[in-house]
C-alpha cells in the first residue's frame, strides 16, 4: 500500500513539474496558447531562431525581419516573422499582438 501510495505522488510530483511557467509575454487566440523566445538575442534585440510554443509543445524555428514582397510597404508596427508550420506558416510578430497564416490575431493574454 505504501509503496502505491508513493507511486502516486511522484507521478504527481513529476507531472507538476513538467508543466512549464510562461518566461515571457503569451498570447492568445480562441483555444490556441502561442510564445515565442529569442533565442541568443543580440544587443539590437534580433534572433536568426526561436522557441515558439504552441499549446505547451515547442519547436525551434527560423524569424525573418524583412517584410514579404518588397512591393509592398512594411505594415505599422511590424517586427519580425516567425517561420513556422502549417497556420504558423508565417506567423507575424507585432508591436503588441501576432497574426498567424490564417489572419488570426492573437492578443496578450497574461
């Protein structure tokens, strides 16, 4: 009995610490979690990669800083483009808030 007992609470245990604190600004859309951290930063505040998290699962991926089509004019407040997957394919960075491929916007939410 002891010995179920202690399985159980470091099963617990163990899941409680898996879960990970938010490091920086979260955002979010409907039921999608996004954050992303710059990965070895320079003093301009730019990376060449990111973690991005997406309802706590994350991956590395590469940012852009240009903006796309260079007939276009660069929109207010944009910095940086995430390159991810799927929906995330690109997901774009703004002062304040993201958009993903599908023109979700997902807000501050912590």
């Amino acid at each position: 009995m002891k010995l179920i007992f202690a399985a159980a609470l470091i099963t617990i245990a163990g899941s409680a610490l898996s879960i990970e604190k938010p490091e920086g600004t979260v955002y979010c859309h409907k039921k999608t979690v996004v954050e992303f951290r710059l990965i070895n930063p320079t003093k301009d505040g730019t990376a060449q990669d990111v973690d991005l998290t997406i309802n706590g699962k994350t991956a590395r991926y590469m940012t852009a800083y240009s903006w796309f089509g260079s007939t276009q004019p660069t929109p207010k407040n944009f910095r940086f483009a995430i390159l991810g997957e799927k929906e995330f394919d690109p997901l774009l960075v703004f002062d304040g808030y993201l958009l993903d491929a599908k023109k979700n916007r997902y807000t501050q939410c912590n």
